[in-house]
C-alpha cells in the first residue's frame, strides 16, 4: 500500500508539472520588457583609425546611443582615412563601396565625424542614401552657417565648434601679454590645408595687432627647426598635421608633441585631444562632449524631429583647461588663469598623496620605537654615556685649553660661552676678565680699526686688526669665524679664532720698506750713468771735437800748399782731412747717445721729431712721427726715460723687424703722457720673448717702472710689433724739470 502512495504521488506531480510550466512562461512573458526598435547609425570618420581625437568623439557617441532607453541602437564605423589616400577617384570608389557594403542594412542616420566627413557625405553618399538624415559633429561654424542655405539642410542638422578659435588669441593675451605674433602650424593635406584656412581667415580681426607667421604646409624638420628659433613675443598656434610637404603622414598630436618639445615659445591649440602633448591650454573644444551631443541629435530625429527643425548649435562644448607641466615650462602663474579653469596632470606629491597613511604610520612607529628605546637606554646605556661624556669633556679641554690660538664662543646674546687660556699670552688679559666683561674684546680694538671690526659683523670672511694689550703693546691679529648651529639650524653663536701675526706684519712691512729703498736705488744708479754721460758729452763736445776741427783747418792749408808739388802727396792730404771730418762726425753723434743736449734745449717734442728724423735718413724707414699737447714743463726723469724708450724701440725696429713703416705718436693728457711706436716689421712671439727678453726690452721695462707707468708690447710674427707706454704725471715740490 506504501509503495502505491508513492507512486500516486509521483504521477500526480507529474501531471501538474505542464501546468506549472504554462504558468511560469504567462508570468515570464508579463514581465518581460517590451521589444525596442532597432536604428542603425553609419558613423563615418574623416581619417584613419589611429586619430585620437576620433576615439573621444566615438567615446562620447557610445555612452548616449547605447544606453538609450527608447531605441535599440547599432553602431557602423566607417573611416575614409582621406589623408592618406588622395589620389584621384578614391572618393567615388569609397562611395561606391559604402553603397555595396551597406545595401542589405541600410543606416537609418549617418553621423559624420570632423570638417572633412560632413562634405563627401553631402556630395557622394546622397545618391546612395538619399532619404537618410545627417548629424553633423564637430564642423566648424561658417560650414554650418553655408549650408542654411542649401537643400541639403533639410536633411541635416548637427553641432560645430566656434570660428573664434576657442578665444585662442584673448587667452594667449593674459597668458603672455608681450606677444606680438603667431607662427600658424598646419600640415599639407586636404583636410590641413582646410584646417589651416579657416583658422587664418578667423584670425583676420586680430591682423592689425598680431604678425601671422605662416608655417603651414612645410615639411616637418623644417617646421622643428623653425619652430625653436622663433622671436620671444610670439605664441605658436598648432591646427593639425596628417602629412607633411614630403608627404610623410603623422598622427597629429604625435606631431604636436615633437613641435612642442622643439619650440622656444608657448603653444596653443583649439581641441582637448591635444591637451598634454605640449600645448598650454586654453578655452579648448571637447570632443568627447560633442560626441554625445550628436548622439542625443541623433535620438532626436529618431524620436520624430525632422533635421531642418533642429538649429546648428555649439551645445556649450568648450571649457578653459590647462596642462600643469606647460604652466611651469613656461613659468605662467596659476592665478592669471581665467575663472572656472581647469588645470590637468598636475604633479601630486607623494605627502599630498599618502598624507593620512604617512602620519598615521610615522606615528605608530614613532610610538613604538620611543617605548623601545625608553626600556633600552634606562636598562642598558646609562654608565656607557656617563663614560662617553667624561671622555668628550676631556677631549674637548685638551684641544681646546692647550691650542696656541685666542679661541672663543660667543652666544647669540654676546656673552661668551668659552675663551682659550691662550688669550692672556696674546692680550694681556685672563679668560675669567673676558667672560665678566664680553665687551673687552671690542674695547682692546685700536680705535683705528674699530670700524673694520664692526663692518666686519661677524661674517665668514677673514679680517685683520690691532688690538691694545693690557701693558699698551699694540698686537697685530688674525681673525676668522663662522655661525654656530645645531642640527635643527637654529643659531646658537659664533665660534671664533684669532691669531697673533704681529711678527709676520712687521717682516712685511720691512720687505715693503727694502723695496722702496731698492726701487730708489735704481732710479739713483739710472740717474747716475746719465750725469756721467752728460759729463762726458760736454768733454766729447767742447774739447776733442774742436781740436779735431783745428786739425781739419790744419790739413786744409797743407792742401793748399801742395798743390803745385807732387800729386800723390795731395791725395794722401785730401783722405787724412776726410777721416778727420768724419771722426768730428762720429764723436758728435756719440755725444748724442751719450746724452741729448736738445732734451734740454728744446724740449722732448722736439727731441723725439728730430731723433725720428735722423732715425729716417739714416735707416731708410717711413717713421710717421706725432707729438701733441705735452704739458709744459715736464719732470726730467719722466721726459729723459721716454726719450730713451723711443730711441731703443728705433734701434729695435732697424736691427730686428725688417719693416718699412714706423709710427711714433707722444700725446699728452689730462691722466698723463701716452706713448706709442708702431711697425710693420715681421714681428716676434711675444710669449717667447718674454720668457727670455733682451737688454733693450729690459732697460725699457725699468724705465717705466721707474717713471711709474705702464709698458705693453703687442706682437705676433709677420704681424709687427706695437710699444705703448702710459706715463701719470705728477708734480713735484721741488721738480727739475725741462720743457716738451
């Protein structure tokens, strides 16, 4: 009977069980919703694949259409890649396959993406879908305006962006208020070239303002080379480069970022794509909010609006946005940004970033490792820092009691927090006087040097004073010190250190005297041998000259006598008178050498024409010779040192330089007298010369010095040779002087 039960109960199930299922189909059928219609959009892109752009207008279609409540939406990408493929025919070969392509699920609407798309969709897709309406996306205005009025507008309708150029020029303006010009940067196909166009022609109103430098269709190492050599007031203003004049073809914000990179000036562009590829920023188009609202056109015209109902608009789909590394390139301040701004790809710092985590775990582990440390240190260190402390200590004492040196710290207060024992062997005075009293160490300054000491204001360079010792010794000293700081910075003083050179400065000081004792022991030597030379010119000239002239006479007369004798006897007469002239020659002109009588005669000026003159005809050199506004009268040793200075610098020129030009200019000033000798000789290596110079050289050397000028010698080989000398003059009490 049991069995029988159950198998009752097992058939009563199964008969239910088709009855059951009918009610659950009814049920699931009720709250099923109900079916969508199906709209097939073509969408058509002006260039290939790759163009980011593209993506975020595709990107903004896709988050509307696809999740439209009223319509079951099918999406079509289609991408003419006209850039790429200009070559005659293709348009129409396209269209042709579009229509073949699409003749078994014909579009219910076509969306045409970018300037280029919207005119071949006009122009050869209307005989393939002539019924079907149009969304243009992201034209520019004037296209839009242009086909108002049309019969083409009755089945189109969409969303451009403004011909203002997103307020490109009013932004670059408060961005950079200097510029002045735009250099314009466009690539070389179609669509550039149409690009390029009209973002010229929506420059037009800025023209009387701003220099348009066109850089447009160009190849790009030109554009990269032109680009980074452009003036300082201008902005670059990038439209777009598919390909260049070589035809080579660029995705365009890549070329955007190789411009950028290469350019010495701002850039600026009028789409978000390119943002963070090395524009600015600026009042930019976004292209992913056109998209939707192409998208939303687009449900519009399915829901029942005819396309001519529906006005162009730009949907407000421009924002100011703005790359945070560009800002900083170009140093541009955030807070000139206009309002509302956005600033992207700003760098976040890892303490702005991880702010909380970092406190939060800096203070737990602080927390743990000061309870750690607390039971260490009291268990384990105390004796070993008392060692270490009284082992610091000694050291300290034992650097710093037993140096030679005056050391001292002073606190930020001005009292002293150490001084040396070695203070009281330099200044008569105990380290206990110089803590009780911390102005001591100004007061022992010799007044003389007090304002050296506080210009000195405790700074890091070395300074030198005197200070008084306690029994009156004056002391000279060597100071040096530098700010004293802990490892937080903060100032805790000045740690000083002084230094007894008294003995040093005193040898200094002799050495100085010596020399200017040698140096006028030179001068007394130089000015001897002329006095000895004078003297023996007035002997020369005064006694062997004028006996010489006698015997001259004397010879002339014998002359005469013989001349009816023997004629060999005359001949011998006539030479002996010739070389007796000669001898009255050469002993006048070694009277000369010896020393100058027309110096003091007439003056160095005149001394210095006539010994050019002489220098002329005896040598056969062009000697150009320039004397001007010498001071009258002048020192003797200054006028007597130049002149030789001129006559070594001749005798130079006749013996080494080979030259047929000289000039010699002696011009007086208001700082003193200039002297120059100039030839155009084969010159010398100065740098040899002057590692081995001559006698002349020398000598001329320490006349100048002596004078207290200055010598310069220019000269290279086959390039001659230039002396100039600069002579101060200085009146004298009591000057021996002589006129120029």
């Amino acid at each position: 009977m049991k069995e029988r039960g159950n198998l009752f109960s097992r058939m009563h199930i199964f008969a239910m069980l088709p009855i059951l299922l009918l009610v659950l189909s009814h049920g699931a059928s009720a709250a099923a919703p109900p079916h969508k219609p199906l709209k097939r959009i073509l969408l058509l892109y002006s260039h290939d694949k790759t163009l980011p752009g593209q993506e975020l207008v595709d990107k903004g279609i896709r988050s509307v259409a696809l999740s439209d409540p009223a319509f079951e939406i099918e999406l079509f990408h289609e991408y003419l890649d006209f850039a790429r493929f200009e070559q005659p025919g293709y348009k129409d070969t396209l269209a042709r396959f579009l229509g073949d392509k699409y003749s078994f699920k014909p579009p219910d609407l076509i969306i045409s993406v970018l300037p280029q798309s919207l005119p071949y969709v006009l122009k050869h897709c209307r005989q393939i879908f002539p019924d079907v309406p149009v969304v243009a996306c992201t034209i520019f205005e004037n296209s839009a305006r242009a086909l108002e009025e049309t019969e083409d507008r009755q089945k189109t309708t969409g969303i451009f962006f403004k011909g203002d150029i997103g307020d490109i020029v009013p932004v670059a303006r408060r961005l950079r208020p200097g510029f002045r010009r735009i250099a314009l940067v466009g690539g070389s196909s179609e669509g550039d070239r149409i690009n390029s166009s009209i973002v010229r022609q929506a420059l037009k109103p800025y023209e009387p303002d701003i220099e348009l430098l066109d850089l447009t269709g160009c190849a790009m190492a030109e554009i990269v080379a032109r680009v980074g050599t452009l003036p300082t007031d201008t902005v670059l203003l990038y439209v777009s480069i598919t390909k260049d004049r070589e035809g080579q073809h660029f995705i365009p914000r890549e070329a955007l970022a190789t411009i950028s990179s290469a350019a010495n000036v701002p850039t600026f562009s009028i789409v978000d794509s390119y943002l963070g590829y090395g524009i600015v920023g600026g009042r930019l188009l976004n292209l992913e909010a056109q998209g939707k609202k192409a998208a939303e056109l687009a449900i519009r015209i399915f829901s029942g609006e005819a396309p001519k109902d529906i006005p162009f608009s730009d949907y407000d789909t421009t924002s100011y946005q703005f790359d945070w590394r560009e800002l900083k390139r170009w140093r541009i301040d955030e807070a000139i940004l206009p309002a509302g701004s956005t600033v992207q790809f700003k760098e976040i710092s890892v303490w702005e970033e991880y702010r909380i985590q970092i406190v939060t775990t800096a203070l737990v582990v602080l927390l743990e490792s000061l309870l750690i440390l607390a039971l260490i240190r009291t268990l384990r260190t105390s004796r070993r820092i008392q060692k270490e402390l009284n082992t610091s200590e000694l050291r300290y004492r034992t650097v710093a009691d037993y140096t030679f040196h005056w050391e001292y710290w002073s606190a930020p207060d001005g009292t002293l927090n150490y001084i040396s024992p070695a203070c009281e062997a330099i200044t008569g005075y105990t380290a206990r006087q110089f803590k009780e009293n911390p102005l001591l160490l100004h007061a022992i300054v010799v007044p003389e040097d007090r304002a050296v000491w506080e210009q000195h204001g405790h700074s890091s360079s070395e300074m030198q004073f005197r200070i008084r010792k306690a029994d009156g010794a004056i002391r000279w000293i060597e100071h040096c010190c530098r700010p004293v700081t802990d490892d937080g910075g903060e100032f805790l003083g000045i740690r000083a250190s002084n230094r007894d050179i008294t003995v040093r400065k005193l040898a200094e000081e002799k050495i100085q005297e010596r020399e200017k004792d040698l140096h006028k022991l030179t001068g007394r030597l130089i000015w001897g041998q002329e006095e000895e030379r004078r003297r023996l010119a007035r002997e020369l000239h005064d006694d062997l000259t004028q006996r010489l002239a006698v015997l001259a006479i004397q010879m002339g007369r014998m002359e005469q006598s013989v001349r009816d004798g023997r004629q060999p006897v005359l001949e011998e007469f006539q030479e002996a008178r010739d070389q007796t002239v000669q001898i009255s020659a050469d002993i006048h002109a070694i009277s000369r050498q010896l020393h100058p009588s027309i110096l003091d005669d007439l003056g160095l000026g005149k001394a210095v024409e006539a010994e050019c003159s002489r220098f002329a005809k005896r040598e056969g050199i062009d000697v150009h010779c320039t004397v001007e506004n010498l001071p009258e009268p002048l020192p003797k040793v200054a006028a007597l040192s130049l002149y030789r200075i001129v006559q070594e610098g001749l005798a130079n020129i006749a013996k080494h330089a080979w030259a047929r030009h000289a000039e010699v200019s002696l011009l007086g000033g208001l700082s003193g007298l200039s002297l120059s000798l100039r030839d155009d000789g084969i010159g010398f290596d100065a740098a040899e010369v002057r590692k081995k110079a001559g006698l002349g050289l020398s000598s001329m050397r320490e006349r100048v010095r002596i004078i207290q000028g200055e010598l310069r010698i220019v000269s290279a080989p086959a390039k001659g040779t230039t002396i100039e000398v600069n002579v101060p003059l200085k009146r004298e009490e009591n000057p021996d002087l002589v006129r120029p």
